[in-house]
C-alpha cells in the first residue's frame, strides 16, 4: 500500500536519519519558523483593517493642511508661493499630485506632479478652498494606492528579521543547551557505552551532573563494574573448568585429553622433521592390593607420590598423563633408537619400585610398561596409544615389573586373549564348567585320604579344556572370583551329596586363586556354601600356592587368620616351585604340603630330586605338617615316597581326575589297599 499522510511523512523523516541533534535542531527551526510563516497572512489581513483608516486620516489631514496653506497665496495670486506649498506637499511620499482650479475666470487650473508618478489609479480626495466664505477654487489630491503595500511590505521586512534574529537567538541559545546538557552527554554515554561493549579503558567515565543522563551515566558505571566482577568470576571459573577439563584432579597431571592433543601435535611435527616418538603405557601392578591393605586414600596418596616421581624422571619436554586409575601415559619427544626408551622404561620401572611411604608404613608396587614407537609401530596418537597398551598386557602375561615393546604379533594375541575372556563369561552364564575328582591316597596302605577337585571346562566345540588353558586368563580379566566361587559352592554341593549317598571321601581340596585372597568375598562365599550344604571344616581343604602366603597385603593376613579360626585345613600347593619360606610355613601350619609335580617326575633317576624331596618331607614332619606328593606316575615314586615317610600320594598311578560319579565308584572300590594301587 501507498503511504501517505503521516506515515508518509515519518518514513521520509526516518528516511532522514537525523542525529538527535540534527533533529532537535530541525524541530526548533519548524517551531519558530512554522508559526510565523501561519500567522503571517493573518498579521497582513489584520494590518490592512487597522492601517486603512488611519492612511485614509492622514491623506485627509494632508489634503486640509495643504488647502489652508493655499489660501493666501490664492487669494493674493502669488504665484511662487503656490507653486512652492505644491511641492511642499508633493514632498509627502504618499502625494502623487495635485490639480488646483481656481475659480477666476481667466485662471488655467494648475497640475502639480511628482516627478515620473502615474496618477491612473490614484486615489484623489478633493476640497474647496474658502477664504472668508470667498471661494477661491477647488483642490485635488491624488494619493499612492499602493502606500498601504509598501507599509506591509515594511512590516513583513522588519518581521521577518526580527524573526530570523529570534531564531538564530533561539537557535543559539538552544545549540548550546542542547550541546552542554544532551549532545556532550550523550557522547559520552555513547563512548562510555562503546567502552562497556569493547571491554575498552572507556566502560567507567567519571559523572558529575546529577540530571537524568548523569543518573544513567552512573547507572552504567554500576554496570560496568558489574561485568567486570563477573568477568573476573567468569575468568576464575573458565580456569578452574580448564584445570578439570584438562588436568587430573588427584595427581595434577594434564588428564587424557589434555595429552591427547599434546601427542597429537607432537605426532604431526614428528612426521614433518622425521624424528621419532614413543608412547610408553604404564600400568601399576595389583594396585588393587594397595586399595584393599590402605584404603583409598592411601591408594590416592601413592597414585600423587608416583606420578610425582614419574615427571621427576623425565625430561621437561616429555608429557606424562594420567589416563585412568593406575594407569599412566608417557610421551618421549626425539628419541634414537629403542636400546634408549628400553633404558628409560627401566629408570621409570626403578623409581616407581621405591617403598611408598603411607601413614608410617611401606608400600611397594611395581608397574608394567608397554612401548609403541611413532613410525614404527602407527601412524597416528590413537594407534600408538593402542600399541602401547597392548605391549603392556604382554608385559603382564610375562611376569609384570618389566617392559615391552609392541610387534604386530601382539595384537592377534590380544585378540584371542580377549575372545577367549568373552568365552569365560559365557561359559560361566551357561554353566559350562564342571568338576574333576582325583584321589589323594596313602602311600603306604592306598586309602583313600581325599580328593582334590579340578575344574574343567567343557566347550561346546573344543571339548574338555583343562585349567591351565584359562585359569590365569580368567585372573587377568578378573573372572577367577566368579569361577572361584563356583568351584567352592560346587565343591560342597558335591560333599553333601557323597555324604548322603555314604562315599568314603575323606576332604575335598580345592584350589583357590591367590588372586581371590585380595577380597572378603572368598570368606562370604564359603561361608555361604558350607552352611548352604552342611559341609564341616575337616571334610574340606583349601589349596593354596606360596605366593598368597608371602603376599603382604593385610586383606591376605586377614583372610588367612580368619580360615585359621575356622579351623580349615590348608594345604600348600606345588610347594617347592615359589620361594619355599619356612617362616611362612612355621607362621601358617597348613595341615598338608603338597611337593610340585617336577620335583616327583624325576626320584627315580635324579639324586638332587630325591634330596630335595626327602628333605622337604622331613621339613614338613618336624613343623607336624602332612605331605602329599603330586603327580605319582609309576610304582617306583610311589615306593620311594612310601620309604621316605611321605604319606599321602596323587596321581595318575592312583587315579586321574575323573568325574564326580567315577571318583565316587572309585572311592568306594578302593577301601581295600592292594585294590587301589594295583
Ligand atoms: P594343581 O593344583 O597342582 O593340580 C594338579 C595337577 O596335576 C592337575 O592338573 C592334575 O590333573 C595333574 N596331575 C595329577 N596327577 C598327575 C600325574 O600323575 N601326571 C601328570 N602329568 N599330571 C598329573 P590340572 O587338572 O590340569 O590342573 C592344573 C592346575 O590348575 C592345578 O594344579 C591348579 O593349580 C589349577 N586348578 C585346577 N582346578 C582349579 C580350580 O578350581 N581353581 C583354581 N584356582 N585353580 C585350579
Ligand atoms: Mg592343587
Ligand atoms: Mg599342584
């Protein structure tokens, strides 16, 4: 639609886009102006009704004055004194001439004009002249028509400059004011403003006017400081959330991310000058111990103490980072050659391994390290990272407390380490796992002692898989709890029910992980699973190796004096593989002490192994503790074990671990000694 009217006229003006000045500017000029451009015409209207009358008493007073002064000259016929009261009058600017008729008979009438007027048009007023009642003759008076125009002309002259002194006073007068109390201060305002949005020096002005745009003024001060107390807030917070964004809050340490970037960045310029990286994995080994023996903020202070100790040994350009738990991540900036990060690995190894103090008493811990190599080893930060840890799980596999590094080889291994822990889960969900019984006999009568239960797994497609092809992937994936307690509640379940059917057993020995000794839950499940079948502490046995038995953690101390008070009987299993301590042995006194398989292969033929046997066998007898001797394969062994003292043998002269209905059947067809060895 078409503006118009006001609308019209308010596009135009914000067409415009005047300065507030410009267009208090133009409002004042309009107010003057536009008034007296209105009243103009009527000013004229009201001039003309008033001046009329008074032009039209003075032309009067002009015609009667100049008549009287005529008379004499008339009257006297002077000639000269006529002409001269002619111009005389003609010198009025309003006379444009004058005609005299004299009434002699012989006198021409007399024109008086002023010098290029018109007398068409004018208006002529006329009088007699009379002297003494004598009339003498006629005048007439021709005046300016235009006299009134000219007055108005005057007027509207004067007006008009009157008015644009009025103006340009007003104009002045309101220049400044508006200069003094709008325009400066809304400069200002705008200046402060503009510093308020540029965060510039110019966000505070000092305000010293109290009038409404002071009031603002001091308003925006208030804002400014405002913003700026919350700028300083914002700027606290933004470093603290980059502090946790970036930074690991228990060790101070630049967390994944942070390090993520850094060993990208390092990745990009050590691709572009050619030099090497390498990402070493370090992962703490059985931190879990130190959790379960300290707590965790004693865990938490030995977390603080390694990580300071890691930096402590490293170069400065060199990052190192927390990546979760135990686990620490290390970036070594130009390295030459691996003989260089294996030494470096090592340095790392040895200061992690120094006692920990904690709250007066001594940690150690010991860590493994996997070591990837930009370029060898991957391309990018994700893949080294990878690597790395992969090399670390192999560096775990081989015994912990050492390094390794990465070849592609590994990865296929981790691989199938990881299928293998899926299929462990499975398994135990669909109950795949079974026991294995075999006997424990009396080397010199062939009763039957006991029997140790062996788990095995039967896989829906390899068939029977015995223990030592998943017993230690299931303590790396942490799954020997679940198997472990499984074992234990089979174990009594399978007691009760040899109890009921009245087989001969004597006690069932279970093999429990050391690794199961880091919790409670050993104590609850058995507990559980005694109760549960009604199962006595003498009909069972818990097999356990040397290294639960040095391991000093407290949750291992504890457990152990709990099973003592239990009044279970232990055994220690492969007795002769670890570090056969005898102040163990003396502190422990587990009823039975079984010497390894390796040490029984060989009595026949090897004289050391016969010492070594006969010696732990009378060990054993002097600290009261029974022996079993394991993997008794020929009658030979058996006869040596039998000379010698050793009570109790196990094996596959005996029997092999079979299923619990033909342990059974055993059990009970071999009451008769000769039976059972034969
Ligand atoms: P172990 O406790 O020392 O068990 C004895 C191992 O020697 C068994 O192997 C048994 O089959 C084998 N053996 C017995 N007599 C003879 C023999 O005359 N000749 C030979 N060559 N071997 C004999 P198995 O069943 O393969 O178990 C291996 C290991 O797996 C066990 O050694 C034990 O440490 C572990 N294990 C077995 N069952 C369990 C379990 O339920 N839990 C835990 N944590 N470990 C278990
Ligand atoms: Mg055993
Ligand atoms: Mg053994």
């Amino acid at each position: 639609m078409e503006p118009c009217g006001y609308g019209a006229f308010m596009s135009v003006f914000r067409g415009l886009q005047l300065s507030i000045q410009q267009a208090v500017m133009l409002a004042v000029a309009t107010a003057v102006i536009g008034p007296l451009l209105l009243l103009w015409p009527l000013d004229q209207a009201i001039t003309r009704q008033t001046q009329e009358p008074l032009l039209e008493q003075s032309r009067r007073a002009s015609l009667l004055l100049t008549a009287a002064t005529l008379v004499e000259p008339l009257w006297s016929i002077d000639e000269t004194a006529t002409a001269r009261v002619a111009r005389e009058a003609l010198e009025e600017p309003a006379v444009l001439g004058l005609r005299l008729i004299e009434n002699r008979p012989d006198a021409k009438p007399l024109l008086f004009m002023r010098e290029g007027a018109e007398l068409q048009g004018s208006i002529v007023l006329h009088t007699e002249l009379l002297r003494e009642g004598e009339r003498l003759g006629r005048l007439e008076m021709h005046f300016d028509p235009a006299q009134i125009d000219r007055l108005l002309t005057e007027r509207l002259q004067s007006s008009l400059l009157m008015a644009a002194a009025q103006t340009l006073f007003g104009l002045t007068v309101l220049t400044w004011v508006l200069y003094r109390r709008l325009a400066k201060p809304i400069g200002k305002l705008m200046q402060q403003a503009s510093g308020l949005a540029t965060r510039g020096q110019q966000g505070r002005v000092s305000w010293g006017r109290r009038d409404e745009l002071g009031e603002l003024g001091t308003h925006l001060n208030a804002v400014h400081d405002q913003i700026d107390t919350l700028f300083e807030q914002l700027q606290t917070q933004k470093t603290e959330i980059e502090q946790v964004a970036l930074y690991d809050a228990l060790t101070g340490l630049p967390n994944r991310t942070l390090f993520a970037e850094l060993a990208r960045s390092a990745v990009a310029s050590a691709r572009r000058d050619g030099s090497q990286l390498a990402l070493l994995f370090v992962d703490l080994d059985r931190f879990k111990a130190v959790n379960d023996a300290f707590g965790h903020p004693g865990g938490d202070h030995l977390l603080r103490e390694l990580a300071t100790r890691l930096q402590a040994s490293l170069r400065e350009a060199d990052v190192v980072c927390r990546h979760s738990g135990d686990e620490f991540l290390v970036l070594l900036h130009g390295v030459r050659g691996r003989e260089v990060v294996a030494a470096t690995a090592d340095r790392l190894l040895q200061a992690l391994e120094a006692p920990v103090d904690i709250d007066g008493r001594e940690a150690v811990i010991t860590a493994s390290i996997g070591i990837a190599i930009f370029p060898d080893d991957a391309a990018d930060h994700e893949t080294l990272v990878r690597h790395a840890d992969t090399a670390m799980y192999v560096a775990k596999r081989l015994g912990r407390d050492r390094h390794s590094f990465f070849r592609e080889e590994f990865d296929e291994l981790l691989k199938a380490t990881q299928a293998l822990e899926h299929e462990l889960e499975v398994a135990l969900a669909q109950d795949q796992f079974e026991l294995h019984y075999q006997p424990q006999v009396g080397a010199a009568d062939g009763i039957t002692a006991g029997c140790e239960a062996l788990i095995r797994w039967r896989h829906p497609e390899r068939g029977l898989v015995p223990p030592g092809s998943f017993i230690s992937a299931a303590e790396q994936c942490g799954l020997i709890a679940d198997i472990g307690a499984w074992t234990l509640r089979t174990a009594c379940r399978q007691i009760a029910a040899w109890k009921a059917a009245g087989v001969p057993f004597g006690s069932v020995a279970v093999n429990v992980s050391a690794l199961e000794f880091r919790s409670r839950r050993l104590l609850d499940t058995l507990a559980s699973a005694m109760a549960e079948h009604g199962v006595q502490a003498h009909e069972l046995e818990l097999e356990i190796t040397e290294s639960v038995l040095m391991t000093d953690t407290d949750s291992a101390q504890r457990i152990l004096s709990r099973l003592r008070e239990l009044h279970m009987p232990l055994a220690v299993d492969d007795f002769g593989t670890g570090y056969s301590s005898l102040a163990y042995l003396k502190n422990l006194r587990p009823s039975k002490l079984k010497i390894d398989r390796s040490f029984v292969r060989h009595i026949e033929d090897d004289p050391d192994d016969r010492v070594i046997v006969q010696a732990i066998v009378s060990l054993a007898h002097s600290l009261g503790i029974r022996v079993v001797a394991e993997g008794v394969e020929t009658e030979g062994q058996r006869a040596f074990l039998r000379d010698i003292g050793c009570e109790l043998i196990q094996g596959y002269l005996v029997s092999r671990p079979q299923p619990a209905a033909d342990a059974a059947r055993f059990m009970c067809g071999a009451r008769e000694p000769e039976d059972a060895v034969a």
